[in-house]
C-alpha cells in the first residue's frame, strides 16, 4: 500500500446536505483530511462535521476574519486566503487539493498511487473538468452524464460546434464552467499563493506542474434547472458568468463572455430563452448523449452520493 496522504481545502457556502455529499464523497476516496471553511457558519453544520475525525472545520466568523487583515468582499479572494490558511497548517498530508463544494474529484485508479508516481520535482499537480448534464431523455434512473472536453483547442472547438450547434461557437469545450481545472499542492512547497485555478510559488506559476489524467474533476455547476436559476444571479453579477471575466473562445476575435451571452438572450426572450439554451447545452437529451459518445467525451456514472452520505453521517 502506497503511504502517501492527501487532503482537500474548501471554502464552502451550500445547504447542510450539500456539504455532506462533498465530505463523504471524498472520505469514501480516502482522503486523510478535510479543511473546510464554512463561509456563512450555520451552528448544525459546524456541529456535524467537527465529529467527524478526519475534518478540520473553520467557522469563517467575524472573530476569524479579526485575526486576518479584512474581510476580502470577493468570494474568489477569501477562498485564496482560506487556502493559504490551510495549507500553513499541520495539515498532516503529502498534497492538498483546492476545489469546491460542487466539485467531486473521481480517479480512476486511487489517488494516492497516482500522486506517488509523479516526479519529485513536481510541486503542482492538475486535474480537468468534466461538467455534469441534467437528466434527460439519454441517461438512465440514479444516473448522472457528464460532457468532458478535448485538450486539444482546435479539436475541442470543432467538437463543441458539433455537439451544440446553436450555442457551441460562444462556449469552450460546450462548458459552462472552467475548463482550466484545479490544483492538488504538495505541501513542501515553500510559501505558496494559491489562486482558485493556479498557484505561485518564488515567482513561478504552477511549478512542476504536472496532469492528473486518471482523475476527473466531476463539476456539478448547473445539475438542474431549478439549480442553475437559483444560482444564475449571482453567477451573473458576482460569479464565474460576471463582466469583467475574458471569453470562453477565445480563438475569435470579439467573442462575447458568459455575460454577454446571457443578458441579451434574457433581455430579448427572458427565462424562456435561458430554459432553450440550458436545453441543448445542459441536459442529457438522447441526441446529445449520442454526439457526445461520438466524440469520445461522454461519462455515465451513478454517484449515489445520499448512500455515502448515510455511511459517513448516519441520521443526516
């Protein structure tokens, strides 16, 4: 058996079950550890996962942020300080993962033997997103399918145009989300800023950094459509669908981002013309089942995430 730990840190703002899926998901892969700071604490949920042995819980309180500088008013840069925060702490693994509580990492083969086979010199280590479909005509009772995408940019902008012909130009891979992927740190690296997609360390980004192939990231970002609208706003404003943020395609010139995407379909159609778009880019219809199978980039798997949570959190 291979002796080498690891962990994960979140910085996690979701319903109680929610962050009960994500906890116990992860013990069932074997994690030794899990950091999880509770960005709006909720006294249950504190309660619940400091008795469980291998989470360290962090209420991210008003006293909690008293002891930091301030309280970062972005989301993305008090999930960089949580981070930090964790990984200066005897965290008692080899390497520590930052994702968040909608991420579900899912290795083909144990993580352990596939992060003690990287080099030594390899301090970073990515793993890639695949972006959960809502229920459809093409998948089965208990099933979940997820779109994953080519590395490849040219391959993967064919692909997507394929699999969406609509909307698949506008969209990277025909992702919602991030295709950039995150991070697992080993933590004998020295003095590192942790990013939410990268790291820097003495100047260098991501050093050694190396893929993670037999492991997906599991991306749980719009799941349903009742999920995606209760999440829509704040995305849009806030979030990973904000103004600010670069195209997707990037490739062509003037390409609109996620923003600008949305709120002229909203403007023109309102949630009837969302509802189309999350049709043919979101949900597991049979024909986008097939096209994607096609390409290679079709994954089925039945997360059965209500068991693991009763193994773990008998009662909850």
């Amino acid at each position: 058996m291979v002796d080498m730990r690891w962990g994960i840190v979140s910085t996690v703002k979701a319903p109680l079950e929610q962050i009960l899926d994500f906890a116990a998901w992860h013990l069932d892969l074997g994690a030794h550890r899990l950091f999880l700071y509770l960005d709006d604490p909720d006294p249950e949920a504190i309660s619940v996962l400091k008795a469980h042995p291998k989470i360290r819980v962090t209420a991210c309180d008003a006293s909690y942020w008293a002891k930091k500088v301030q309280r970062p008013a972005k989301h993305q840069a008090r999930q960089s300080l949580n981070a930090r925060d964790a990984f200066n702490r005897n965290t008692q693994v080899d390497w520590l993962a930052h994702i968040d509580v909608d991420e579900l990492l899912h290795p083909v083969k144990p993580l352990a033997e596939q992060l003690h086979a990287l080099p030594a010199d390899c301090m970073t280590a990515r793993i890639r997103p695949v972006e959960a479909l809502a229920p459809g005509t093409g998948t089965a009772d208990g099933e979940t399918a997820f779109k994953a995408f080519h590395i490849d940019q040219k391959a993967r902008q064919a692909a997507s145009e394929r699999c969406f012909p609509t909307w698949g130009r506008y969209l990277s891979g025909g992702f919602l989300s991030h295709v950039a992927g995150k991070l697992f740190i080993r933590t004998s690296l020295q003095d590192p800023r942790i990013k939410i997609h990268n790291v820097i360390a003495n100047g260098i980004e991501n050093p050694g950094e190396q893929p993670l192939p037999d492991t997906d990231l599991l991306h749980l970002h719009a799941p349903s459509w009742q999920d995606w609208q209760r999440t829509y706003r704040f995305r849009l404003q806030r979030g990973s669908y904000r103004a600010e943020l670069k195209p997707q395609v990037r490739s062509v010139a003037q390409m609109p981002n996620l923003h600008d995407l949305f709120t002229p379909i909203e403007a023109t159609e309102g949630k009837a013309g969302l509802r189309a778009f999350y049709e043919e880019v979101c949900t597991a219809h049979a024909p986008l089942c097939q096209n994607l199978q096609d390409e290679g980039l079709l994954r089925r798997l039945h997360l059965d995430l209500a068991t693991r949570r009763a193994r773990h959190f008998p009662g909850h």
